[in-house]
C-alpha cells in the first residue's frame, strides 16, 4: 500500500509538471504567432514616422517659411525691431 501511495504521489506531481511545462510552451507558441503582426504594425509606424519627419523637415524649410511670409494672410506678421526685444538678466530669471 505504501509504495502504491507514493508511486501515485509521484505520477500525480509528474502530470502537474507536464501540464505547467505545456501551458507554457502555449503561451510561448501564442506569442510567438502573434509576433509577426506586430512586426508589421512597428514597421508601419516607422515609415509613418519617417514620412512624417520628411513633411516636418519640408515644412520648416528656409524657403518654405520665407514663401508662407509673403502670403497675404501672414501679412500682419513683422520681424521685431531690436528696441521692441525685452529681456531679462539671468540673475532674475534663475529666481
């Protein structure tokens, strides 16, 4: 009877460790299934990143801002005098 117990005791704890080794190599598995597809959506954002910087960098173009200047919406806006900059000593900004 004793030996039965403990050779049950032993086939118990070795099912529960093949079933937590297994649940694991599943949860592996989903995650690695799943992997590709946000492979593709980084890949995604960089190119939308990418685009997005070219259409900064183009934007903020010299010849771009000097152009939207010369718009007549933008007309109000003038480039300040050197008497009408206030500034501020760093002793009394550090305050």
């Amino acid at each position: 009877m004793n030996i039965t117990l403990k050779l049950g005791f032993c086939l118990i704890l070795f099912a529960l460790c093949l079933y937590s080794y297994l649940n694991m190599q599943n949860a592996v598995t989903e995650v690695k299934i799943r992997l590709p597809a946000l492979e593709k959506e980084i890949r995604q954002i960089q190119e939308e990143n990418r685009r997005l910087a070219y259409e900064i960098e183009q934007f903020e173009n010299p010849a771009h801002l000097i152009e939207l200047a010369h718009r007549p919406e933008y007309a109000h806006l003038k480039h300040p005098l050197i008497k009408e900059i206030l500034t501020v000593p760093e002793a009394f900004a550090s305050k």
